[in-house]
C-alpha cells in the first residue's frame, strides 16, 4: 500500500518455539524497536507495570 508516497511493505512472519520460551516478548520488541509501538505506548504499560509491582513485566 502507498502512504504518503512512500511505499509500506508487509511480510508475515513465523515464530515457533517451546512454551515460555520468549516468543511474545521476542516479537513485542521487534514490533517495538521498527516503529510499530509508540513510546508513550510503552512507558504506560512500564508504568501501570510498577503499579502493580511487577517491574519486570515490560
């Protein structure tokens, strides 16, 4: 699809592996780090995260 010009590619990806093994907070930090989650997205989950102690959780 075209965004303002600019041209948006899209793949679809994969990710298999044993339970508890990471693959949610894998994908959610690489959705994060190429710009699919905004900050202040994530600052709010840090924070309601330190509400419930649970400061690990990110």
């Amino acid at each position: 699809s075209l965004i303002m010009g600019k041209e948006k590619f899209h793949i679809n990806i994969v990710v298999i592996g044993h339970v508890d093994s990471g693959k949610s907070t894998t994908t959610g930090h690489l959705i994060y780090k190429l710009g699919g989650i905004d900050k202040r997205v994530i600052e709010g989950f840090e924070k309601e995260a330190a509400e419930m102690n649970k400061r690990s959780f990110k």
